[in-house]
C-alpha cells in the first residue's frame, strides 16, 4: 500500500505541484482515508520527502542504465535528456520551484544528490568525448561539467525562463545543443547535427 501511496503522490505532486496537492486531494483521488495515507508517513512533509528521494532513485537508474551502454557521448546526453524529460512530465506544473519555495531543505538535499549524480555521469561523458576526438582535447572537465549542471537547474527557473516564452522540451534541446557546440571538435559538430537533423524529422 505504502508503494501505490508513494507513486500517486509522485504522479499528483508532477502533474499538479507539492505545495498544490493536498492530503484530501490525494486520499480522495485513491479512494481512501487520510488515515491510511497517514498510517505509511506521519505528514506531507514526509510523503514529499519520500516521493522526491523515489523519483531520484528512479531516474538515477535509469541514467546509469543509459551511461552503462557507453554510446557516442553526445548521443548519451541526448537519450539522458529524453529520458529524463520523460519522468518529470516535461515539469508543467514547476515542482521543482514549488519544492524549493515550500520544501527548502528537501529541495537542498535533492540537488546535492543531483550534483553528486551528475558529476560522476558528465564528467564521464567529457572524457570519453575527448579520448574519441568528438570533444575538444584543451577542456577543463571540471569546471564544464560544474557548468552544465548549473545551467540545467538554472533553466527550470521559471522565472527567469517563463514557460510562455520558453517551452521546456524547445528549452532542454537549445541548452543541450549550446553546451555541445561549445566543446565539440569538428567531427564531433557533424554528429550533432546528425542527431538536431533526426530530432526534427
């Protein structure tokens, strides 16, 4: 029961926001009493907490599944995003601001163990591009991949990027393709517009 609890208020949190969602709203969508949802997390902040940590998990598997398969690095980031993208539900509902107005020290925690997690995989990622000469051989791997992830969190700041003006798949695909543009080799551009080509077939 605590699972089917968890993955509603996932669906509910994504589609609607975590400050939106009430308990009420979530044991009536389940068809239950609050106090069955209460008898597997004493209180919201605690579901919130629960449902962030499992959809990290989830979409960390699923990176290092990605990462596991060792494709063409800029093809790797490419199937990150989609994937990614994929299990936020392209985030209409800004959970991600609303966890980190309401929710500061979840919201805190959950970026350090994106940081983490990002890190390993895009630092990976730089190197094999540079041993395979798709990337520049003079990059500062740290410091690129400390910028890519402060650009892919900044971007979701929906007041800086408003969704009217900025569409968030439109959003995700120009920030990508701006960070490869700036560490590709030549060889490694014809593979990027290979794959921008493909995408907007």
């Amino acid at each position: 029961m605590r699972e089917k609890i968890l993955d509603k208020a996932t669906d509910m949190f994504l589609s609607l926001g975590f400050k939106s969602v009430t308990m009420d709203d979530l044991a009536h969508e389940m068809g239950m009493s609050k106090k069955t949802i209460y008898s597997h997390f004493d209180n919201k902040t605690k579901l919130v907490e629960a449902c962030a940590n499992s959809l990290f998990d989830q979409i960390s598997q699923g990176i290092d599944a990605i990462c596991s398969m060792q494709k063409n690095p800029i093809e790797e980031l490419y199937e990150i995003k989609k994937f990614a993208m994929k299990h936020l539900k392209d985030e209409k509902a800004s959970p991600q601001f609303q966890l980190q107005k309401y929710y500061p020290r979840i919201h805190s925690a959950m970026r350090m163990k994106q940081f983490d997690l990002m890190q390993t995989c895009v630092v990976d990622n730089i190197k094999r591009g540079v041993e395979l000469e798709i990337y520049r051989s003079n990059l500062n791997v740290n410091f690129i991949a400390r910028i890519y992830f402060t650009g892919v969190t900044s971007i979701k700041d929906h007041t800086l990027f408003p969704e009217d003006e900025f569409p968030k798949t439109k959003l995700m695909d120009d920030y990508l393709e701006y960070h490869l543009r700036g560490i590709v080799t030549p060889e490694g551009r014809k593979i990027l517009n290979q794959i921008i080509q493909s995408n907007q077939e």
